[in-house]
C-alpha cells in the first residue's frame, strides 16, 4: 500500500479463490480485486509447475513462465515437448 502501485493486488488465497471471481466475493467480500486474477505468484517452484500445467490442460489460458527471480543472469525455462512458437 506505501508503495502506490497503479494496479490491483490482494494477499495470499488459494489459486481456485482468485480466479473464479464469484466464489472469491461469496467467501472474501472484503477481497480487493473487481475482477479475476490474472497473474498468480506461487511459494515455490514446485507449486508453480503444478498450477501452471494445470492452467494449460484444463483453463485454456496463456501461461508465461515460469519466471525464476534473483538470478545473476536472465534465465529461459523451456518445457520438455515445448513447439517452436512456445
């Protein structure tokens, strides 16, 4: 909040909350966002892997990623069985 980001952020919850909006306003009414999320950060990498294949096989979505943060370099993760446009 001291920051004052032109964007909309909440806290932790869990990856079903954030991205169906209706549930998140029935449980969470006091949930920030107007809308669903469209960014999700995950605590590790392995949480990360899980959601993301999740996301491409069953939520039709775009997902870029994932993005490994404190490196001396910038790094390119490629999946196995990735295509040319991936």
């Amino acid at each position: 909040d001291a920051e004052g980001v032109d964007f909309e952020y909440d806290g932790e919850m869990q990856a079903d909350m954030a991205l169906d909006y209706k549930l998140l306003t029935s449980t969470y009414p006091f949930a920030r966002l107007t809308g669903p999320a469209n960014v999700l950060v995950m605590p590790g990498l392995h949480s990360a892997h899980i959601s993301s294949r999740l996301m491409q096989s069953l939520g039709g979505v775009t997902v870029i990623g994932p993005v490994m943060d404190g490196l001396a370099k910038p790094a390119q993760i490629v999946q196995m069985g990735a295509t040319v446009s991936d």
